[in-house]
DNA sequence: ATGTTATATGAGTAATTGCTCGCATTGACT
DNA sequence: AGTCAATGCGAGCAATTACTCATATAACAT
C-alpha cells in the first residue's frame, strides 16, 4: 500500500436514492469477489472498483477508507452467520446435553459452508481484522451462552472449571470445523466430521475425572 | 508495499567470513525484534536494516528479497521447536497410550512457549506463508508420527477412522494450545490447560462409539 | 606493496496504491 | 425549463517501500 493517511473516518455519505444504494451493494459484492478470487493481496480499493464497474470516486463516496470496506464485508457475514444461530438457539433451549451439543457443532459447520471461502479470507488472511472489537464482542456473546447452557446442565458435567471448559469447547468446535473447511471437506459435508466433533465434546464434558496417574480406566471399560 | 518485482529470487551470496555471518545474525534478529514489537505491517526490509543497526544494501546481500527474510526466520523458529519434539518422541515410544498424550500435549505447550509472541506473529500476520510447501510437508510429518503412535496402539482406541482422528486430535491440542497463548497464559503456565486438553483427548480416543441416540451412557456411568 | 575478493554503504529508482477534488451527469421537484 | 441536491467520474497527487548500483572499505593472499 501506499499512503495510509486516513485510520479512522468520517462517516461518510449514506445511500439515499435506490441507484446509490445499488451501487453499495455492487461495490461489496466486488469486493467479496476480488478477496476470494485473488486474496487479501490483491486486494486494492482500485481494483474493487473497477471490478465493480464504478469509478474509484463512487466507491470513496460511500467508504472512507479501504478498511471500511473491509469491515463492511465482515459485518455482513457475520449477520448472516448470527441469523442462523439465533434459529437455532431457541430449538436448542431444553434439550439434552448430547443434542445439544450435536445441533452446536452442526450449527457450526452450518456457517462455515455459508460462504467458505469469504470466510477464510476474511479469518486467515486480512490483517487486523482479527483484534476488531465488536469481533470480541460476538465470541464473548457466544462464550456467555455456552457458559450458560452449561450451568443449565451442570448436574450431567463433570468438568470443574466451567470457564476452562467453556474455553476448551470453544475453541475446539472452532478450529476444527475451520480447518476441515479446506482439509476434510467430504467429512463435513457428509456429517461425519460433525459426528465425530461431538462425541469429541461430550466425552469431555462428561467424562470421569481422570485417573491421576497409571494405567487408563475407560479403555480397561 | 511499492514494487513487488521478484517472486522468487537468486541464491544471494553466502556468508564466508565471521563477520559477515554477525552481520546475518544481527539482521535476523532485529527482523524478529520488528515483528514482535510492531506486527507485520510495520515489517519493512528498511526498517529491518535500521534496526540491525546495517545498510539496506547488506540486508539484499544476503537475502534476496523480503520474503526470504521471514523464511529464514520461520525455519529458525520450526527448527528449534523439531529439536525439543525428537527429544520427546524417544521417550515416548512405549509409554501407555495416555501418558503418551499428556506427554505430547505438555510437548505442544512448550513449543508455544519457546518465542510465543514470534510464534503468534508468523503463523496468524504473515500473509501467504501458510501455504508454504515446507510447513505443510512438516504437518504431514507430525501427522503420520501421531498416526503410528496411534495403529501402535490400535486396540485401546476405539475410534474407527483413523484418519479423521489424526486430524480431529491434531487441530485440536495446536488451536486450543495456540489460543490459549494470549486468552489463557495463566492456565497455559500451570499446567492445568494441559491435563484438560489431555483428558480431553485421552476420552475421545478410548470411549464407547456414541450411544445413537437418547440418553448419554457415559455420565450415567 | 599490490592485487583480489568479500563485505558494507545509502542515495536513488520505479512501482504501487490509498485517496482527493474539480467537474459531469442524473433525477426530483417545482 | 430551471434549480438543486444526489450521485458518478477518473486523472493525478503524495506517500510508501522493495530493491539496485556505483562506490567505498576491510580482509586476505602473494
């Protein structure tokens, strides 16, 4: 890049009439293109433009700067995500731990095949984007309802540090379901990653304490 | 970034005389110095050169270009964390399958506590370097050692897709490990975020294939 | 001393790119 | 038809930075 003057931004222009409001969503939906076709590095506010078939001038008008866009780009995908959760959050209410934890990793993988390769994109690739705040603030909304879902059933849990536990899950389901997105993308189409994932957690939450030392309980059945 | 010219680039000379192989190490060490304290975007190869205290042209002298630099780092870095993993791999051999783990887990901690800022910066800054050929041919090899750690002692694991384990328990301990770098270094320090990861993986490894459905067998015990 | 090679220097070049600004066009409403 | 605001344009500025090259100095060999 070359001259980062702006960090912040002045709220810039807000679409009024339906041809700007088009032009919004041409430019995003280029800007998605250009990360996922050819990467964060080639990722310049001129190309997006021009990809979008509007000037460069246009795009400013409704983005203060280059990391605008690229915030813009993640909140989208993040709503989308959110929208999906919130479905499931209210099915998931009374149910069984299992079940429970099953439809959480299946909710998982559900977004990561929303639109795997934007999300990739967005998680590995952009720069400075991972220390976002409000990106904080979602994994800290998501960390409270596990938290809570699992005071709920904390009879059946025999982990004792919940927020180690709440942690460990986490980032668990997380990383991977993340990975099998480019690694193991039949098993997750096909339900057997998820499968796996799940027994992985509620083993884990359920689980006897382990044996201090010496020889394996569960093995020896 | 101005002109990305060379891709790929020459055998640039090699170091003959002490001095010049001071002059390697200083560099080197001031390329980790600007990656720590500024993160990649302030990664310049002139400020590189500042900081090592020589002129840009010594820093070409030895290294073709700016990625060569944050190669030569990375393999420093992976080499130093291979040396400490060989050393367990013997001791292991013929330990039970779960102090086989407890082993390899406190092993993976350790590698991230080696240079955990360097660590974080180069695996989750340093754009395009994920790909790199050498660090996946070095996740295959971790891979294909857990594998036969694992067939060694195949009937105490009760998982069918041997496979699909290998890749569920490495992403697994490297995720929850490398997060727990920056959210959990108190619990990363105490050991307790090993014996849960552990336990964790000890029970997915050795549990009863998942009751289908309904009620979970093993909180009733 | 003299020549040769390895090493060090840093001002300068060329490419890249975020972003501005003056002007043109469109559309809405008289 | 005329006015004004919203929208669109894109040449070009200014900052940034990877990298070169002509030149200087140190080490070594004879």
């Amino acid at each position: 890049m070359a001259p980062r003057r702006k960090l912040a931004a002045n709220p810039r222009k807000h679409p009024e009439q339906d041809r700007s409001r088009a032009t919004v969503g041409t430019i995003l939906q280029a800007a998605a293109h250009v990360l996922v076709k050819r990467g964060y590095e080639a990722f310049t506010t001129n190309r997006v433009a021009e990809k979008a078939g509007v000037s460069i001038g246009s795009l400013y008008q409704y983005f203060p700067n280059k990391d605008a866009l690229l915030v813009a780009l993640m909140k989208r995908h993040v709503m989308e995500i959110e929208n999906t959760v919130v479905e499931m959050v209210d099915r998931a209410a009374t149910l069984p731990l299992q079940e429970l934890v099953q439809l959480a990793v299946e909710q998982n993988v559900k977004s990561h095949l929303i639109e795997p390769e934007l999300h990739r994109v967005l998680s590995e690739e952009v720069p400075s984007l991972g220390n976002l705040d409000w990106k904080k603030a979602y994994s800290r909304r998501v960390e409270a309802r596990v938290r809570a879902a699992f005071e709920t059933r904390r009879s059946e849990i025999t982990v004792s540090d919940l927020d180690l536990a709440v942690f460990v899950v986490t980032r668990t389901v997380e990383a991977v379901v993340h990975n099998a997105v480019s690694e193991r993308p039949h098993d997750l189409q096909s339900g057997a990653l998820a499968a796996e994932v799940s027994r992985l957690i509620v083993g884990y939450l359920t689980s006897k304490p382990v044996p201090r030392k010496g020889v394996l309980r569960a093995a020896a059945e």
